[in-house]
C-alpha cells in the first residue's frame, strides 16, 4: 500500500488498539493484505482508507467535517462506530476488515527482540509449549530444483514428475488415500501447497502459525467479511492444526445422503461399511475421550449436570496430551495424531512422496476426456535461507516454477474451498462445482468468570453438550463446544464498542470461557475464481440458520449461568449484548427475581439478535459441499464413490476423483475430520478397483 493508506492504517490501530505500537502494527497489516486479499478487495480497502481522510464523507457520515487524522480519539471512535452500525453493508464490511485484522496483529505479534510487544504480558498471557519430541516424524518431503526455470532449460522449461496416482492436498483426505494406495503398492505423489514442518520447526507464536500454517495466512473470511474463517494450510491440513476432536457424522445425517442424495451403505442398517471405516479411522489414530478438563470446558459439564442436558468429555486424537495448549500452532510434542504421524507417515514409509509449497492450477484432461495428471506452479526458494524468491520487491510475486506430475489416475484432496477451484480452473464445465458450499456457521458467546480460565493452556476441547444435536423443524441441530484461542484470535472475535471497552475484556482475558454453537447448515454459499486466480468465497445465511445461531447463543448464555462462576455474559455481535451476573451467577435460588428477569430479558435480546452482514459474529472452521456426491448427476459433481462428472448429463472424467470435505451432500453439524477419512477410505476402495501399479 502506499504511504498514505499506511498512515491511516496507522490511526486505525491507534483508535482501536491504543497501546499498540500502530507504526509496526501498520505494516505488518499492509503486507498481510497484499499477501492474502484478493487485489480487488485490497483496492476496495484503499478506497475506504482513502475515505475516512475526506472531511466530507466524514461529515456526511458522522457529522464530523475532519478529516480522520485530525480528529481526537473519541471522535474517531464516532467515525468507525458510524461505520459499525451503517445500514449500508459495504461500510460495515469495512469496519469489520480493519477492526478484525488489527486487533489480531495488535495482540498476535510478538514485537522485536529489542522491542518486543508488551500487550500479552500486560494481560497476563503466559503460554505454555512443551518440549520437542525426540521421536520426530520421519517424513521429508522430495527434494526438488526450486530454481527459476531459465537456470536449467530455458524459460519455460517444467519439471516433470510420473506416478500412478497424484493426490492434491495432504490433509484429512489426502492423506488417507495416499496410505490406503501406496500400502497397495501404487506409486504415489502427494502435492501440497502449504510447507512442510516437522516438530522441530513448528511455531511457537500464533502469528507466526497463522502466517505459515493456515489458508490465506490467517485472514480468510467471505467477500464481505461476515463470516471468518479457519482452514490450515501445509503438510497434513487441518489435521496440523485442529482442535483434535473426534465425532462421527450423525446417524440421521448419513441416513439423509442416503434417502435425499442417493449415496449407498450409509443408513442406519446398512452402514457396515461406513461404521467399519470410522473404526479403522480411530484405531489408527488412537481415539479416546480427554484425559484433562480445564475450567472452560468443566463449565460445559458443570451447566449441563446443572441443568439436566447432554454432556460428555470429547473423544479426540491425542496421547499423554492436556497441558500444552499450542495445538493449534502444530504438535511439537507429537501427542497429536496429526497426517504428519499417521496417514502421511505410512504413506512415506510405504514409497508416497510429498512435494510441498506447490500450488496446482489445474487438471491434465486427454482428448479421449481421461485425467492423465495435473499442473501446478512449484515455490522458487532462495537456497541459502529456504525463503521465497520475491521479484522486484513485491511479496506478492513470489518465483514459481511449472510442475508437472503425470498420472493415470488423479485425486482431489484440497478441500472444499481449493478443490473446486482446481477443476474451474481447468474448464471442467458441471454447473455445480462450487456451489452448495456449507460452512457449519459458529455464534460465540463469552463468560467472563470469577476465577482464571486461561483458554489458551490445556486441552484445547475436552467437552462437548450434543443436547441440541438435532434439529426440531424451528432450527437445524448443533453442538456446544469451547473455542481455545490465544491472543490474536480472542481479541478479533471479541466486539469492539470502544478502545476502553475492548481493552476492558482483553485485559481479563484470563479469565474469559468462549462457548461457540457449531451449527449444522447455515445456509449455502459458493466458491469463485477472480480474475487474479483467488478464490472467492460468498455465504449468506438462511431463516432457519439465523433461528439456530440465536438458539445457540440462547443455549450458551443457559448453559453458562447454571454452571455458576460466571460474572458477565456477552453474545458476539455488533453491537454486543452483555448482561452482568455479578457475583452470584449460578441458576439457582440465589438469584433474585429481579436479576432472574434481567436474565430472561437478555437471553430474549440473544434470540433475536441481528445476523444479518457484519452484524451478528459468524465464524467457521469447517468447510463442505462444493464438489458433493450425489445419485443424480445434475446437482452432484460426484457420483456416490467419488468419481467426478464432466457435467451435469453425468458423463464421468476416467481417471478423476475426490476425497476431501467437497464430497458431503450437506453440513453434519459436528466436526469433520473423522468423516471426511472415513469418505476418502470409500473413495480409495474405488481408485483401487479401477487403477493399477504402474498405471
């Protein structure tokens, strides 16, 4: 960005996050932007920066003939609350774009050794990591020249690799089918386009996790930005970086695919194979419930005990595990059974190699219409330092090379938001590629408790309430969990009202217990290319997906009282809606009258909260649907084994399959990880059958 937009960037931090350095804040924020916004929404950015410094939008606005820069802090509060509360939703995306992005870096970034950021330990934030494992994953990916290709043959000059089958994406899925194929003896390339990180090397910061380990580098979110996401990027997926709890995709849900989209041996009753898959997936990855419940999850037992509601401790896939809390930046201690200690491993043992930091665009289809591989842009590193080549200056124009990876057979295993994008990008013309995109949509609620909490030590989720697991014709089910987080993260979800009231809550972040309502189906959405090559994202929202976000936050706020030990609520929106318990919080006959109406009276504000864009707060982690499996081909890119349609007459591409979350007919409501496993072991009995060793 240029120095202008800079500036102002920096009166943004200034006005949001007062005690921030806002110079750094400032650029780390510009060169985040042009690193993961799409150049069409950094140049809509630019416009609102450029906005807030003509005194007459500002007039026109808030009633302030400033421009942004000459303005006291609680005018420019004014300014940006205008913004907030806009029934116009372009300024409200705005807001929310600058106000989440620095309140993240302001909290997230760890300074410079001779200036580290004091913000953390101000607020009480002492992390917990332990120890490297001595037994390391023994993984290594293919070495490859990551040189220009003008070095060795000329400028247009490909690497080429051969294989029997060539699977796109290393996570949950991708990295089931590349250990079922190469145990099979199949030669094996698994392409990722996030790096490779063994214990050794994990971050131990969460911006630095963000910037390395996630989709987007952390800031992925809709077009308009009501909805953030998180998806992990790098060798293993989202299995690098999950949370680790473990749930089978329900039994009503399996049987809906089968009655409502035509996929076989899922209902109840005739789901042997299925059930026999789950249990492989969690034999292998040594499934068993959380041995350590910290506080945030024992006020999940706590209220349901209370109030005579569903609540167990999460079955998860970890060992010796519950002290740490950094899971979320990767594993250093090898407890958890990430793809990089199970699939990914047996995989590589068995002969599979992995190719890390290489970007597929698009898929190799013959004139006969049979995949015979894929194409991809391949990361050119500096040899000395393992670092992108950037050219002239610009960190958006990292060095790449073309590779080539030639196979008879070719698996997606990208997930829901890059699978599609591999087949738009190669012209594969089924209408319903990127779309039916579902996102499990997340409302949060806070409590802020008497006692420390610390959300970001222990157990990541060790509790769970499944009270509300399915839906009653009002809303759709879903399931109540906490939301571990370190600094970065609490402080983008919390609502910003003011500087003094954000401060407020960050400064008792210790003590604060997140409960989020995973949500089964919000709505729908769909996943675009831009004219740059990204993916665009777009989502809205559906009556009966508002009516289960307010019930979820209705069922938290209950939840949460019975408990006992919570002094304040707040339901994440904008603007936010608190309610003080004071010091007696417990549902029981403690509470006054008076107190027990304030209470219903806020749980009514809860019900009816405004989910509309960048209003109510929307969050997911989890992604499906875009390339769906399905019987009739005119709505279902797939067909019931994961074979890919050439279009909507149901004409198959031989050779072409997925094996990732785009596979699910609709949202499960729980999450996923052991159900897209146990969809890519389905899928690869199908590759098997129909490829050979040696293609």
């Amino acid at each position: 960005m240029n120095p202008a937009a800079v500036a102002t960037l920096a009166e943004l931090v200034e006005t949001f996050v007062p005690a921030a350095d806002a110079g750094r804040i400032a650029n780390l924020a510009s060169e985040a932007l042009l690193r993961a916004a799409d150049p069409a929404q950094v140049t809509q950015l630019r416009l609102v920066l450029r906005a807030l410094e003509i005194p007459a939008v500002n007039g026109l606005t808030s009633g302030r003939w400033k421009a942004f820069r000459d303005l006291p802090a609680a005018e420019r509060e004014a300014i940006l609350l205008s913004w907030a509360g806009s029934a116009i939703p372009q300024r409200r995306a705005g807001f929310h774009a600058f106000r989440k992005l620095l309140t993240f870096l302001a909290y997230a970034d760890p300074g410079e050794a001779a200036a580290p950021n004091l913000l953390p330990a101000a607020v009480g934030y002492q992390p917990d990591h332990n120890a490297v494992t001595p037994e390391p994953t023994p993984i290594r990916p293919m070495e490859l020249p990551r040189i220009a290709a003008g070095a060795d043959g000329g400028p247009d000059a490909a690497i080429e690799l051969d294989a029997d089958v060539v699977i796109v994406g290393s996570g949950a899925g991708g990295g089931v089918v590349a250990a079922e194929l190469a145990r099979a003896g199949r030669s094996v390339v698994v392409l990722e386009a996030g790096p490779f990180v063994d214990e050794s090397t994990m971050p131990r910061g969460e911006l630095d996790a963000y910037s390395r380990l996630y989709l987007n580098h952390g800031l992925l979110s809709t077009w308009d930005g009501a909805v953030t996401f998180l998806a992990g990027s790098g060798v293993g997926g989202g299995t690098l970086v999950n949370w680790m709890t473990c749930i089978d995709v329900p039994p009503d849900v399996r049987a809906e695919w089968g009655t409502e989209h035509g996929l076989d041996g899922l209902a109840p009753g005739e789901d042997a194979e299925w059930s026999a898959d789950v249990a492989t997936v969690e034999s292998e990855l040594g499934v068993a419930p959380a041995t350590v419940v910290p506080p945030k999850d024992q006020l999940i037992l706590d209220g349901a005990t209370a109030l005579g509601w569903d609540g167990a401790r999460i079955r998860r896939d970890a060992a010796a595990c519950g002290t740490c809390g950094s899971c979320p930046f990767g594993c250093v201690a090898g407890a958890k059974q990430s793809g990089i200690r199970v699939h990914l491993r047996q995989a590589f043992e068995a002969g599979a190699r992995i190719v890390d930091r290489v970007r597929v665009t698009r898929v190799l289809v013959d004139e006969h219409g049979r995949a015979t591989g894929v194409e991809g842009r391949l990361l050119v590193t500096d040899p000395a330092t393992g670092m992108p080549v950037i050219r002239d200056g610009d960190p958006t124009a990292a060095e790449v090379r073309r590779l080539i990876v030639r196979a008879p057979q070719v698996v997606l295993a990208a997930g829901a938001l890059r699978s599609p994008a591999v087949l738009q990008g190669s012209g594969i013309a089924h209408p319903a590629v990127g779309r039916h995109l579902r996102i499990h949509p997340v409302s949060v609620l806070a409590a802020r408790m008497r006692e420390p909490v610390e959300m970001w030590r222990g157990t990541m989720q060790a509790a769970r309430s499944l009270q509300f697991g399915q839906g009653d014709g009002s809303r759709r089910g879903y399931v109540i969990e906490s939301a571990p987080g370190h600094l970065g993260l609490l402080a983008l979800a919390l609502p910003w009202a003011s500087a003094a009231d954000h401060g407020a809550w960050m400064a008792t972040g210790r003590h604060i217990a997140p409960l989020i309502a995973i949500t089964r189906d919000g709505g729908e959405g769909r996943t675009t290319l831009t004219r740059a090559g990204r993916v665009r994202l777009d989502y809205r929202l559906d009556a009966l997906g508002v009516a289960t976000l307010r019930h979820g936050l209705v069922s938290m706020a209950r939840l949460a009282r019975a408990a006992g030990g919570a002094e304040e609520l707040v339901g994440v929106g904008m603007p936010p809606l608190v309610h003080h318990l004071g010091r007696t919080s417990h549902g029981g006959s403690g509470e006054t009258s008076g107190r027990d109406a304030g209470f219903e009276a806020f749980v009514g504000l809860l019900g009816s909260m405004d989910f509309s864009p960048n209003r109510g707060g929307v969050f997911s982690a989890h992604q499906m649907g875009t390339i769906r499996m399905g019987a009739s081909p005119a709505d279902h890119p797939a067909d019931p084994r994961g074979r890919i349609r050439r279009d909507a007459g149901g004409r198959l591409i031989d050779g072409l399959y997925v094996a990732d979350g785009s596979t699910f007919p609709t949202g499960i409501g729980v999450n996923p990880m052991v159900g897209i496993m146990a969809m890519a072991r389905r899928v690869s009995r199908t590759i098997l059958a129909e490829g050979r060793a040696g293609g």
